[in-house]
C-alpha cells in the first residue's frame, strides 16, 4: 500500500481539508490537521499551503498523434480549407515523424504540466498510417505509467466512404479496443451522409463502441445531418454513445429550429464537444444543459500541420468559451471551469471524477481565490498529482 498525505488544500476555494491518498486513489477529505489520524501518517506528506485545489482536468477532444511539439519549428502551410488541410497533413506529415510515440508522449507531458489528466483523443485512421497511429499513442501513454488516462476514437481523417478500406480499419480499430470510432462532415467530405452514417452506426452497434462526429458544415447544412445523426442513434439503441464535435451549426440555426434540435439531442442523449474557437457563434448551452446535452470542453490540434496554435492548457479553453458566450457572474464562470474538469468526466467513462472520496487522486493546485478566479487568470499548475503520483512541482514537470 502507498499513501500520500496532501494537507491543507481548499477543494474548489473552500475551507481547507487535509486529503488521504492511498494506492493511487482518494480514501479520506478531513479538515485540516487532522488527515494523518487516517493513516496517511505512514507515507509522503506534502504541504499544500492553502492553495486552492480542482478536479484534474479533462480533455475531451484532442489529436494528440499529430503534432510536431518539441520538434523545430514548422511554418504554416496548405490551403485554408478542411480538405486543403487534410491533403497538405497528407502530404507533409512523413517529412516531420508523424504520428510517433515521442510526439505524442511530447503532447501528453504539455497536457499533465496543464493539469490534465485524462483525454479522449482523435487518432487518425486512414490508408497511409493504418492503425499505427493508435501503437504510437498507446505505447506514448504507457511511457508516462498511465499518468495521462487516453481515451482513444479511431479517426477517419481523410474521410470514410471515398476511401475504400477505411471502413475495414475502423471495424478493426474497434474490434482492438478503441472505445469510439470517428465520422468526418458525411455531406461535405464523403458527400453522402446517409451513406457514411450508415456505414458508422453498422460498426458501432456490432463492436459495441462509441461514434465521435466532426461536423463542420455550417447552417442548415449542419442541422439537416444532426436530425440523421440522432435518428439513427434512437434505431440503433446507442443512445449516450454518440457525440457530435464542433457542430458550429446548432448555434447558427433559427431560435425555433435550434430549441426542436436541442430536444431531439438531448432526447437521443448525443453529447457535444467544443473547442470555442473565437469566430463561431456561441452554443445554446443553456438549453443544452437543461435538455440533457452533455457538453465538453477539448484542445483540438496543438501544434500541428492544421494550425501552429495550441499550448495544452485546457484552463485557456475554458476561459475562451466564457468569453464567447459572454459569462461574466461566479456562478457561470464556476460552470466554464467545471466543464473543463468534473463535467469532462463522462467524455472518458468515469462515473467518479472529482475531489471526493472513491475518485482516481487526480488533483490540481493552483495560487487563487476562487474558481472564477482560476478562469480569468489561468495561473501557474502549482502541483499536478496524476493517479496518486506527483507529475508537477512548481510548475516544472516530474515525468
């Protein structure tokens, strides 16, 4: 048995408690000084000096495999289209070792120095790289000791029906333990949605995963695929399996159309991802919330042959998508920061993910007052501590 005493922390800026960790999990929140009458007294103590302390966060839309961190800076190229930048990553990614185990493992470490600790991430799936992809992050992932919990969706990036094979991948992808399988704009990629959603919903109820849909098409382009998406979710019975990335349509759609959509999702019990890019309309979160509509907050890229944008640091989303939709009261800038971490739970299947007794040790201390706080000002991760095992210090990594 290890154990590990973190004293005098204040949970989400409350009072302050002394939290018990043994053999990698919460067992015990007591006010402070008197959490070493738990036992803890037998193994490391660490002085949390008051800090304030949150949930690790949860990153639930990320492309780890594709970024060119630690590597010598590469400039921009491609032509600013989702198929332009899809044939340029095609072209150019060879040329900088992508995907590869110390890539990802680069991205994974820039996630824990942020705090993160458990991602579902998009690995590319296509005819050139195979299932590759998925080794190299998987074997990445291992290297940290699981100090990062990956969540992996087999992503068909280059499209599914337009590249004969694809589809036999996914199935295999599935079949050797990726929790989702991905779609990519049916209409405007593979330019037949009820072909390609077919063909995914077919795979996911025979391998009993997950289906994780980027859907940039704007309008009532976009709208028209989310009423396929939940139609056949409902057929399928894979109700709280499916989930829609960007979606930037729902908050373009008229008032009337967009409540019925947000009914029919939350009736379907699709979830949604977003990254709260800056030029997108803002989310009907609200009705969202209120229909059922999970919702969770992801990094995208980091550093890639789409964008050279991107840190790892889940707080910026978080405080992005508080500027979008305008959030200013404690009550909704808690909510922007609670996204971000214990609200991100489901995105990777925890039903116990936060500073409570039971959860994975997966804790975040952070020099601030409050929540809001936190948001506003994204302060230094103090101390990151990942599956009851220190990962930051002073803000430098361990790992």
């Amino acid at each position: 048995m290890t154990s590990l005493l973190l004293a005098d922390v204040r949970p989400w800026g409350g009072d302050p408690v002394d939290v018990t960790i043994v053999d990698g999990v919460i067992s015990d929140l007591s006010p402070t000084g008197t959490g070493a009458q738990s036992g803890a007294q037998t193994g490391e103590r660490i002085d949390g000096h008051g800090l304030l302390a949150l949930p690790g966060f949860v990153n639930a839309h990320a492309h780890v495999d594709k970024s060119w961190w630690d590597q010598p800076w590469v400039s921009y190229g491609g032509q600013p289209t989702t198929q332009g930048r899809i044939a340029h990553e095609r072209a150019e990614r060879d040329k900088y070792g992508i995907p590869s185990a110390s890539g990802a493992k680069a991205v994974l470490r820039e996630f824990l120095r942020h705090g993160t600790t458990a991602t579902r991430t998009h690995i590319d799936v296509d005819l050139g790289v195979g299932l590759r992809g998925i080794a190299t992050v998987r074997e990445a992932a291992a290297a940290l000791d699981g100090a990062v919990d990956v969540e992996i969706v087999a992503f068909p990036q280059d499209g599914v029906l337009r590249r004969p094979g694809v589809l036999d991948l996914l199935d295999q992808a599935a079949a050797e333990g990726a929790t989702s399988i991905g779609g990519l704009d049916p209409a405007t990629i593979d330019r037949d949605p009820v072909g390609q959603l077919d063909a995914l919903f077919e795979i996911a109820g025979r391998r009993e995963v997950g289906i994780d849909i980027h859907l940039h098409d704007r309008g009532d382009l976009g709208g028209f695929q989310y009423e396929l998406i939940a139609e056949r979710t409902v057929q399928a019975g894979l109700q709280g399996k499916v989930n829609v990335s960007h979606g930037f349509a729902l908050g373009e759609l008229p008032p009337a159309r967009r409540a019925e959509m947000v009914d029919q999702l939350g009736a379907a019990g699709i979830s949604w991802t977003t990254v709260a890019p800056p030029t997108s309309a803002p989310l009907p979160f609200r009705e969202m919330l209120a229909a059922g509509v999970a919702l969770g907050l992801g990094t995208d890229g980091i550093r890639d042959l789409w964008s050279p944008y991107g840190d790892g640091d889940l707080l910026q989303v978080a405080r992005g998508f508080a500027r979008l939709h305008g959030l200013r009261t404690d009550e909704d800038l808690t909510y922007a920061v609670e996204l971000a971490t214990t609200y991100g739970a489901a995105f990777v299947h925890r039903e116990n993910h936060g500073l409570t007794v039971g959860a994975r040790a997966d804790i975040v201390l952070l020099d601030a007052e409050n929540a809001p706080d936190v948001l506003v000002r994204a302060p230094r991760r103090e101390l990151v501590i990942a599956g009851g095992q220190v990962v930051v210090r002073d803000g430098e990594l361990r790992v």
